[in-house]
C-alpha cells in the first residue's frame, strides 16, 4: 500500500509542478509587458511635456545672462576708463 501512495504522490507532484510553470511563465510576460509599456510612457512624456517645458526655462533664462554679461562688460569698461584717467 505504502508503493501505491508513493506513486500517487508523484503524479499529483508532476502535474503540480506543470501547473506551476504555466502559471509563472505567463506572469513574467505581463510583467515584462508592464515595464516596457512604463518606459514608452515615459518616452512619450518627456518628449512632448519635458523638453518644451525645459526650453522654455531655458529661454526665460537666457534674457538675464544676456543682461548679466552685458552690466558686466559695461563694468569692466568703465573701470578701464577710470585706470587710464
């Protein structure tokens, strides 16, 4: 009797662990589609939020360089023209 449960054992063991691989290998493939599907997302969102909002900040930005290096340079010119007097 002990051969026989032994046996049995082992069927339920096989078909087990054949339900478990089927089971798995399909999540691993939502899992991968998931994540590919986040990055696209992200591709998506940078390029058409992202980088016009960075242009823009940089544009605001660039008028308070200019001014900055222009208040400079007017500066240093006035302070070479005092030197010579």
């Amino acid at each position: 009797m002990e051969t026989n449960e032994i046996m049995n054992n082992e069927e339920v063991m096989e078909s087990a662990a054949e339900e478990i691989v089927k089971k798995s290998s399909g999540k691993g493939v939502k899992i991968a589609a998931g994540i590919g599907l986040a990055v696209l997302a992200g591709v998506i969102i940078y390029r058409y939020v992202g980088k016009p909002m960075i242009a823009k900040i940089k544009a605001q930005k660039e008028p308070r360089v200019r001014d900055k290096q222009d208040a400079d340079a007017e500066f240093d010119a006035a302070e070479i023209e005092s030197e010579e007097i």
